[in-house]
C-alpha cells in the first residue's frame, strides 16, 4: 500500500488513500452534500471505496454507518479509515453486494461503476482505478436490484451517474419499485456540459420527480 493523508470535502475531514486506487473525486463531494440525513438512520455504503462518504456522514447524528467494498486491499484503507476516522458505529465489509445479508437500511448511497464493459476488455486487463469505473463486478442493474433487497420500505437510495444513461437508469429504478424524487444536474462552468447527475430515489413510494437547481463545478 501507498497511502497519502488527504482532506475531504474540508480540513477538519482526513482520510488515507492508495495512490493506486480509485480516489474521491468531484462526484464522491456531490454526492456526499446531496444525501440528508435523519437522526439515528442506519446507512449503506455500496462500493464504499476508501470510505470516504462514511467518513463524512459520521459527522451527523446517524445509528450505523455499513460499507461493503469488493476489493479487498481497497476494504484494507476503508477499514484504517474507519479505525481511524468514524466515532459512530461502523462496519466494513470486503464482500460482493450480491451476497451481502444485513437488516434493513434506512438510507443506501452508491457512487458506483459509471461504464459497461467493452466486449474487447478482459477482466485482468483492468486495474484498481478502472475496477472503481468500469462495470466489472456491479452492473447497474445489480446495484439497484440490491439496494431495493437492503432497503426499507419508503427508504431513501442516493447514486450519483452520468447523464447519458439517465433513460435506463430510469427504467432501472421503476423495475425495482423505486420512483425518482429529486433529481439534478451538475454542469462543468467551462463547457456547460452536464456532468454528473444526482439521483434520490424512494422505494415503494409513488412521488413526483423534482428536478433541483443545477450545480456548476
């Protein structure tokens, strides 16, 4: 492992990263200021990576922070963090999604895999940074399959993707019992180019969909 010592989101928030891994990014922030939190909620982390959400979600009243991160030397740093970092109760997981088991959550988050896998592309051709991109080991469908099994009744899932697969990320949701309830964009200001889209979306519920006022990174 090569780890580095960075801030997230503010200085008061540290956290250890590989230098050759998946590390937070725009979409990691955005995501994390997009999810509200209630008192004494249990959150689900899918894909947490080095925890970085986790870390940043124990500064609220919460009940349960739960990361499950496939890659093993990635759930290593997620599990120092942890240690480190999170005064709550908290537990990591190095475990495919698919086969996790738990009680149900109120909240479940996912900055997940934005790309399908080129037919051309071999799995061991794909390090620890395109394993965090491409959609080897989760599949869009998988993860909201997932979160609908993990999630309570009217619970809330958050993702954030890119916008170009907002048809089937739709279509994905609905399929899954979930409706979108807020929805917004994040333009880049030098291009005014979408992004990045944030996602709310409530299971079992038959809300109206509210599209935010856009961001600009």
């Amino acid at each position: 492992m090569s780890l580095t010592l960075d801030y997230f989101m503010d200085e008061n928030l540290k956290l250890y990263q590989d230098k050759e891994h998946f590390r937070f990014n725009t979409d990691t922030k955005l995501l994390a200021k997009f999810v509200h939190l209630k008192k004494q909620e249990r959150i689900l982390d899918i894909g947490t990576n080095n925890a970085a959400l986790l870390v940043y979600f124990d500064q609220f009243n919460v009940k349960e922070l739960v990361g499950v991160e496939i890659l093993e030397q990635t759930s290593k740093v997620a599990q120092k963090n942890a240690d480190m970092f999170i005064k709550h109760p908290v537990k990591i997981v190095n475990q495919p999604i698919q086969k996790y088991e738990d009680d149900l959550f109120d909240v479940i988050v996912s900055n997940p895999p934005y790309f399908k896998m080129d037919a051309n592309q071999l799995p061991e051709q794909l390090n620890f940074r395109h394993l965090g991109r491409m959609e080897e080991n989760l599949t869009l469908e998988q993860l909201v399959f997932h979160a609908n099994r993990l999630l309570k009744s009217y619970g809330r899932f958050y993702m954030v993707h890119r916008p170009n697969r907002l048809n089937e990320i739709n279509k994905v949701l609905y399929a899954n019992h979930f409706s979108i309830r807020n929805l917004q964009f994040a333009y880049d200001h030098r291009d005014n180019q979408v992004k990045s889209v944030l996602i709310e979306a409530i299971k079992e519920s038959n809300c109206d969909m509210k599209v935010l006022e856009p961001i600009y990174i």
